[in-house]
C-alpha cells in the first residue's frame, strides 16, 4: 500500500476457479493520518480508553469501482496521557467516532473529505 493513503478493501460474492475478474483503474486515493487526545472535562488525559472510528453505516458498501470500497474503520487505545493516533490513513467519508467506557461530549462525527483534483496531483 502507498504510504499516506486511505486503505481499500474489495468483496465479490462469487468467483470460479481461473476466471479473471477486471477492476479496472484502482485510484489510491490520499488518506489522512488520524491523532488527537481524549479528555474528561477537566482537560485531564483519559488512558486505555478505546477510540474507534468507523465508516457511517449509509457509506458502508459505496463502491468506489468494481466492489471496491473504503474500510469500515480503525480501532487503537489511548496511552496514559490520552493521547492516540490510529495505524492506518483513513480514505474519505464521514466517520461516526465511539469511546469505549467513557461519555464522548463532541464531535459524534468526522467528515474526512475527498482532495480536490488539483491538490491530489501536486508534487507528481
């Protein structure tokens, strides 16, 4: 996988053995890499908690090309401090964002939007 790009997933319900299924062109398309830090009220870090952030179910199957779509999302823990950055870029879309064991007062959701044609080519 390019570095710094969203990562994609593919699923056909049925494949024969030794047929060739076309994808066409495949776009690798930029993803953001994700970090921030969980806080209670007080501002004071909140470790080991779970951060999640998954693909918003009405997304979820858009194929971009072929049966070929976006992951459904990342899952990492905080560390002591609260801090957190996920593994993986995220691809565009909006991403409902859930806290295991903990009240998340905002944001309920992060839009990741896709780049504008002239930003995604720079520095080709």
């Amino acid at each position: 996988m390019t570095p710094g790009s969203g990562q994609l997933s593919g699923r056909w319900s049925r494949l024969e053995e030794g047929e060739t299924k076309d994808l066409g062109d495949v776009v690798v398309t930029p993803g953001i890499k994700v970090r921030g830090r969980v806080v209670d009220a007080q501002g004071i870090g909140q470790g080991s908690a779970s951060v999640t952030f998954s693909l918003e179910q009405r997304q979820r199957g858009l194929a971009f090309n072929a049966g070929i779509a976006a992951d459904w999302g990342e899952q990492t823990r905080t560390s002591v401090d609260g801090t957190f950055e996920l593994r993986q870029c995220l691809a565009p879309g909006t991403y409902e964002l859930r806290l295991t064991d903990l009240v998340l007062a905002s944001p309920k959701t992060v839009k990741r939007k896709r780049p504008s044609a002239a930003r995604a080519h720079r520095g080709s």
